[in-house]
C-alpha cells in the first residue's frame, strides 16, 4: 500500500514536470523523485505555473513521503508493541 501511494505520488510530480515546464520523462522522473524524498529539484523552473506547480508538489511531497513512511512501519511496529506487551 505504501509503495502503490509512492507511485501514485511520483506519477503526480512527473506529469506536472513534463507538462508545466517541458522536461523530458527522464528528467521529470528525477525532479519528482528528488522532491519527494526531500533531496530538492534538480532543473530550474522557468514559467509561473511550472514555479507554482513545483511549490505545491514540495509542500505535498513532504507529507506524502511521511505518511507512506508510516504506512510502511505501523505494521512492524504494532508486532513489536504485542511481542513486549506495550498495548495499554
């Protein structure tokens, strides 16, 4: 689940590069990737709505990437709670 919502927030950020601001999938494919795991952008966006569209894939990144995060975790973390006894 939390890689098909990586994917699904990668997919995201690559249209918007690709579309917004003309990079080729290659390319799109490294800034959204880079954004999303926090790393920063790679090219420089040159029209308004590409800057725009960068900002908000940035703000939403940031909590994307926590929250597959958490996804990933609660699992492994809710056995190690049962395994030493720690609910309630």
């Amino acid at each position: 689940m939390a890689c098909a919502f990586l994917f699904f927030s990668l997919a995201i950020g690559m249209l918007g590069y690709h579309g917004l601001s003309g990079l080729p999938w290659l390319d799109a494919f490294l800034n959204a990737s880079m954004i999303l795991t926090g790393m920063g952008p790679i090219n420089a966006m040159a029209t308004p709505g590409a800057k725009l569209f960068a900002g908000c894939y940035a703000l939403y990144s940031g909590i994307a990437f926590l929250t597959a995060v958490g996804i990933f975790f609660a699992p492994i973390l809710h056995r190690a709670a049962h395994k030493f006894h720690l609910n309630n």
